[in-house]
C-alpha cells in the first residue's frame, strides 16, 4: 500500500525499488494489484515437533549442560529428525535455561594484613660464568594485590629478602603460605605466620 502511496505523488519505479531493496519487477506486480500481495507461509522441515520438543526438555530437566550433538543424534535416531546439527542448534538456545553463575566473591584484607606467599624451584640457569639453580619466593599483597617475585641460589634467603622493609610499602603482619617448607622456620620471631596445608 505504501507504494501506491508513494507512486501516486510522483515516485519512479526504479526510485521505490531502490527505496525498499527490491528488484523493478516486484514494484510493478504490487503495483498492479488491487491490495497488498500475500505470501504463503514457508515449510519449515528442520522445525520441532511436540514430540522432539518434549524430548529435549526432558533431557535439559535432568542434564542442563548436555551437549547439543549428544541430543541431535538421539533425534535423529529415535525421532526421525532430518534437520542438520546447526539448524538443531537454534532451536536447541531457545529451549536451553540460562546458565545463571554464582557471583565472584573477592577475598578482602586490611591494607597491610595479609600477604599470600609460594615459592618455585626455576631449574639450572646461566649465573655469571657458572650455572646455579635458582628458586624464587613470588609475594602477593592481601589488600593491593601487588606482587613481588625474590630469586635465590638459596631458599633460606626468601625469608631475609621478606624482612627488608624497603622493599613493601607497607608492614606485613601475617604471611599465609601454601605446604611451608621446615627451611622456613627461620626469622619467624618478628611477624605471625599461619600454615595452609594443601
């Protein structure tokens, strides 16, 4: 109808094909007919039956997360579905609830209370003119998470390099470490420490 419109105060033919994205021909035709053309509706042969359907949500009920080719195969096989695995798949969102994720909860600390600590045995590296196997003591703050990696030759070093205050900027009070090493034990005197066994 809105062609006709548009015809009768003067548009061209090629102006209202350009106009709507279709060719010349069709603009003549809807033209030419006494009222909107309808079109009949198109078969649909990868669409779902009830029976499909019902399936499928049953099979979400107790699976939420099973993977849609285990499901167009099971279609395919015990209720004639001829669709492809990607015509599947549109229908399959449709049906699939939505995944609903548990918020991320942040570990929170006082800014200077806490420091999570692990240490990594590196391998053999090039140190000067020898080969020396190096171990490193990789620090995180609680509250800033900011981190801070210390190498050694000699794992009881980790500890010393810890005490240099110069190096945080602010105090540490307790240290959490994961599997503490008995080599550790040392120059405990001067701060708490809590154990967290894996």
């Amino acid at each position: 109808m809105e062609l006709n419109v548009l015809h009768r105060h003067g548009w061209t033919v090629s102006q209202l094909a350009r106009e709507f994205g279709i060719s010349r021909t069709t603009v003549y035709k809807e033209l030419a007919s006494e009222a909107p053309r309808r079109y009949a509706e198109r078969a649909k042969p990868t669409a779902l039956n009830e029976a499909q359907v019902k399936h499928v949500e049953r099979r979400l009920e107790v699976c939420p997360k099973i993977r849609g080719t285990i499901l167009h195969e099971e279609l395919r096989r015990d209720y004639g579905y001829q669709g492809s695995y990607p015509a599947f798949e549109r229908h399959l969102r449709l049906l699939r609830p939505a995944q609903v994720r548990d918020p991320e909860v942040r570990f929170e600390t006082d800014p200077g209370w806490q420091t999570q600590a692990d240490w990594a045995l590196c391998g053999i590296w090039p140190l000067g003119h020898e080969r020396a196997e190096l171990s490193a003591l990789v620090t995180i703050l609680g509250y800033s998470r900011t981190p801070a990696v210390s190498v050694s030759q000699d794992v009881a070093r980790y500890w010393s390099s810890r005490k240099d205050a110069s190096r945080w900027p602010v105090v540490i009070r307790p240290w959490a470490m994961d599997n503490p090493d008995s080599s550790f034990a040392v120059s405990l005197t001067d701060s708490s420490s809590r154990w967290a066994n894996a």
